[in-house]
C-alpha cells in the first residue's frame, strides 16, 4: 500500500483571498514578521498497490481531472 500526498496551492499571481484575510487576522493579533499567506489543501491518498510508478501515473492523472484546477492551481505529489 502507497500513501500519496497531494499538496494543491493557487498558482502565483493568482488572487489568494483567503491568504490575504489569514494575513490581516495575524496582523491583527501581533505575529510581525509574516510576510504572505498563501492557503492551500491537502489530500491525503491510500492506494492499494506497491508499484511506484503506477502510483504516481495514477495520482497525476487524478490531479489533473479532478482534485487540481490546473488552469488557476499547481500540485505536487509525495509518495510515501
């Protein structure tokens, strides 16, 4: 059995609401130093097989139909 983890974030130069609010609530409670927030998500992924490469092959295929929107948003895939 693989895990793999998907981490998916807002392309640069994409419009991060969400990070922009968590920014001021952290301005707003004195934590100085942070420069940009950037929210993102995780999924978290069980596969029933011991093939690396088919794991990967499969994983990015589910990025790209469904758990990314590739036109706004990158990934990146840990395979543990």
């Amino acid at each position: 059995m693989i895990k793999a983890i998907v981490n998916v974030s807002l392309k640069m130069g994409v419009l991060d609401s969400q990070g922009k609010a968590v920014h001021h609530a952290l301005d707003s409670l004195n934590f100085s130093g942070v420069n940009d927030v950037r929210v993102g998500k995780q999924i978290i992924l069980k596969l029933d097989t011991d093939d690396k490469s088919k794991a990967m092959s499969d994983v990015e295929k589910m990025c790209e139909d469904l758990l990314a929107n590739t036109v706004i948003e990158d990934y990146e895939i840990e395979l543990v």
